[in-house]
C-alpha cells in the first residue's frame, strides 16, 4: 500500500491548528504498519526559509488552469524517515501566512491540486495507490482525478480518502470560477456535481467523488449528518452514511511527553508528577508575574479565538469565575474583537488573569504542564486535540459533550470513581459554570479524588496505532472492493 498525504499543513512545516498536528503524526503511524507513505504540502514562505537548504529540487513544470500557464517547482526532502514533497510557486506561496484571503485563497489551492495531481508519479518518483486527502483545499481532487486522469485512461488504480477535519471550511467559489480554475467540462457544474446551494464547493465535491470519507471522530461524523452541525452539507452526507466513517485523531505522544518535554520548567512523570506540576506552575506564576502559590487553581484556555471554541461563553462568567481563588491563563489568536475581549479582562483583572494574544508552542506546552483545568466550551469541535494534549500534563479538560470531546472526555463520578475530566451538555454559560464549581470543590474539598483523576487523565492512550490500523483497514477495503473482478 503506498498512499500520499495532500494537505495544507503538516507540523512542523506549516501549522495553524489540529490539521497540521495530524499529518505530523499519522503518516508516521502508518509507516510503523508497513506503509509506503509520503506527504505532498505548497512550499510556503517559512518553509523555504527554515528548510529551504535540506530541499532537492526534482523538476518544474507549467501547469494549466484556465488561461494561467504557472510554474510549479517541485522539491523533495527527508524529514524524520519520510519522504516530504513541495510544490513551488513564489507568487502563490511566497507570504509569511500559510492562509493569506479567503479569494485568493481559493486560487491558490485549486492550483496545488493540479500541481499535485500533475506531479504523481514519474516527476515524484512515487506511484501511490491512495490519495490521503485533508479538508477543502484538497477537496477538488478525486474529481479532477476523475475527470482528467481517470477519463482518459490515466492513473486507474489512485483511488482517494477524503478526510474532513472541519465542516466549517468549505472552500466556495463561482461557478464560472471553478469551470476556469478546474478546466471543467460542463456536466460537473451543476448541483450534482461541483455545485451546492449555487455555489461551486470544493468540500462537497470531495464528499461526493471520493471513494470514501473520514471525520476525525465518531461523534463528529454523526453529528455532521444533522442540520445542527452538518453546516449545509448535512443533507450531502447523510445520503452518504454508507461511505463516512469516523476515526478518532491521536497525538504526537512524542513531541507531548511532560517526562521528556524539553519546553518546560521541570519534566515530571507518572510518579513525580505532583511535584513536578507545582514547579511547573511556580515557574509560570513567576515568568508571567501572578503571585507564586502552587496550591491556586490554574485554569487556561489555548485556542483558535473564533466562535466555534465557545470564548464568548467563557467571557459571559469570565467575571464570576475570577471572583473565585483562581488564576486563568488564556493562550490563543484569531478573531480581533475576542482578542480586544481578552485583553480587557487582563486589564480590568490583571491581578489574577493573563491573556498572550499569541500563537507560540513553547509557551503551549509550559502552560499545558502548569495547569489544573483546561476549559474547551466549543459551539462544535470534529475531534480536538488540546484536551488529549492536556491530559497527557494532568491537566483535566472540562468541556462541552459535542463531537471527539464527548469521544474522549469522561466527566467524572464520583459514585463509582471514574472519568477523566468534567463536561457539560447545554451551549450555555451558566451549566458551564456550575460544572467548573463543582471541579473547584473536588480540587479543594476531595483532594486524593481529584489526583486520582489525574492520574487516570494522565494513563490514557492517545498514540495514533489505533487509528493508523483503522486509516489502513479502510485503504484496503477501498483497493479490494474497486479491484474485485
Ligand atoms: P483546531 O484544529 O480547531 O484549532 P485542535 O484542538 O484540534 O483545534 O488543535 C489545536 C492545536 O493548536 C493544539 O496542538 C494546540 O496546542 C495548538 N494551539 C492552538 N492555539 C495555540 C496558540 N495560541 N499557541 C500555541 N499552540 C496553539
């Protein structure tokens, strides 16, 4: 089984979220199994840059989109046992950001699709069997497959996984764009094929062309299927049930390991880890200046600031929540208004508040490994990854029971002993804050109740081998049953 990863981020090229963890984890699992992988990513700016010199150049071409005629270089390199393709071009990836406007954006990935797509093979030197593809930006493809490749007799044994890290991101554009951008023939532009609710839609024609399609959890790829998540395409997948499968994301167990994890204050493991998170926290208070005592609550958010992660239900009580004997470290960048938002708290509550408008990994992790409580009140979340990263520090994760959080998160009982965390059902400030009383009295009134949650947090296996065996069980199905004479 060779199969190639097609994705706009992969740690530690390019990353703005659990995307870019999952390509820079998963390949690597199925490697271990026994599959031929590789990963094919735009050559951005911080790309060039930071790896630029370990890159060989393979070949270059022009590639056609409508009536562009663009250069496509193409690179290779060896990152860590895997082969890392990258397609060239200056004038599309040139930019310090990896998502530059919503527009161009859309341009710029219908080009990496084609360039992909005319890379397999001979240029690349690799022949795959499967094409891994990842969320809108790749969303085109087993349609240009199908109607480039396919229809004339090329590529006939490249079969596509499609797999959908976000519904939200759906990737829209004009009709007379897509039949430009895509070359395509026109029966594909009508509302069976590219089109949705009059709008060419890259993340539907990947639902609807692809021999199979993931979300990255269970309880995602149900929920996606109702109008309340299915964000327009509900109705798209639901006459799909039969081809979507949800398959629960893991983490870089690596690269998370408090016994190893070179970024924080002290590393601890499962048997030193109570002293090691009071130093920990310690060595946060003092770097961000909050007063040193171990024995405070830290709570912390790390996120995307947009509405889907439920900030807004966290500003509601943000007040109340400070009143208490607490301190909240909040972690995150994105919408302006929240990021304003969170600002003004730490200025009307900097005694106990501090928020890093900022993405910065190192400070994730000291913050993750100095934590007590990480709050996930997300309106939507397909699988989430800092809740699992959390609990790997004995951080416990209280959130909100929708899509991998409901999969991963057991709110603890305290009846029969179990759970791992705390959640909470209702998008509704209040149950949230009743949910984080309720934890604060089990931190400070049931103290051998909660180490004992954190040390079942702490126990859980979140490594991709699980997973990796279900991505690779489903690349077969799809060769057996597209081979069978
Ligand atoms: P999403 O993909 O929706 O952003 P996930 O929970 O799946 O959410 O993944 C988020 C990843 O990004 C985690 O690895 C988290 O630690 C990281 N992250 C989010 N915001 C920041 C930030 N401001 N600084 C550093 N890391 C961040």
């Amino acid at each position: 089984m060779r199969v190639l990863f097609v994705s706009s981020e992969m740690v530690p090229f390019a990353k703005t979220g659990g995307l870019g963890d999952v390509i820079g984890a998963l390949p690597y699992a199925l490697q271990k199994l026994g599959v031929e992988v590789a990963v094919i990513l735009p050559m951005y700016k911080q790309i060039k840059d930071n790896y630029g010199d370990q890159c060989e150049f393979l070949s270059w071409e022009m590639v056609q989109m409508g009536w562009r005629h663009w250069y496509s270089g193409l690179f290779r390199m060896n990152y860590k046992g895997l082969p890392i393709y990258f397609i060239d071009n200056e004038r599309l990836f040139g930019y310090d950001k990896i998502y530059v406007e919503y527009r161009f954006d859309i341009e710029r990935f219908a080009f990496f699709q084609r360039a992909v797509l005319s890379a397999i093979g001979d240029p690349m030197g690799f022949y795959p069997d499967m094409l891994h593809l990842n969320d809108w930006q790749t969303g085109l493809m087993p349609l240009l497959l199908e109607a480039h490749y396919k229809a004339f007799g090329y590529l006939q044994n490249v079969y596509t996984l499609y797999s959908i890290h976000n519904l939200k991101y759906q990737g829209l554009t004009g009709k007379e764009e897509i039949a430009d951008l895509g070359d395509l023939p026109g029966h594909y532009l009508s509302e069976s094929g590219v089109m949705h609710g009059g709008a060419a839609n890259f993340m539907k024609t990947g639902i609807v062309y692809a021999n199979r399609v993931t979300t990255v959890s269970p309880t995602y790829a149900k929920e996606v299927m109702s109008d309340v998540y299915g964000e327009g395409l509900n109705g798209i997948l639901g006459a799909r049930s039969w081809k979507l499968v949800g398959i629960l994301n893991g983490i870089n167990t690596e690269l998370y390991n408090p016994a190893t994890d070179p970024y924080i204050y002290r590393p601890f493991n499962r048997v030193n880890w109570k002293k090691g998170k009071q130093f920990n926290k310690l060595g946060l208070q003092r770097d961000l200046a909050l007063k040193e005592d171990p024995s405070i609550p830290l709570i912390i958010m790390v996120s995307r600031l947009v509405p889907q992660k439920g900030i807004d239900l966290f500003l509601e009580v943000a007040h109340q929540i400070l009143d208490m004997p607490v301190q909240v470290v909040l972690l995150g960048t994105g919408n302006p208004d929240i990021e304003g938002a969170l600002r003004d708290l730490e200025n009307t509550r900097h005694d106990n508040t501090r928020s890093m408008i900022m993405y910065d990994e190192i400070w994730a992790h000291k913050i993750y490994a100095a934590a007590d409580l990480l709050l996930i009140p997300s309106r939507f979340e397909p699988c989430g990854l800092t809740q699992m990263i959390a609990m790997r520090y004995g951080c416990l994760p209280l959130v909100r029971e929708t899509g991998g959080l409901k999969d991963t998160v057991h709110a603890y009982n305290e009846y029969d002993e179990t759970g791992n965390g705390f959640s909470f059902s209702a998008f509704n400030s209040q149950d949230m804050l009743n949910v984080i009383r309720y934890a604060l009295n089990v931190y400070f009134n049931h103290r051998p109740e909660w180490d004992n949650l954190c040390k079942r947090a702490m126990k859980e296996d979140f490594s991709w081998e699980t997973s990796a065996q279900k991505y690779l069980n489903l690349y077969e199905a799809i060769v057996e049953e597209n081979t069978r004479p």
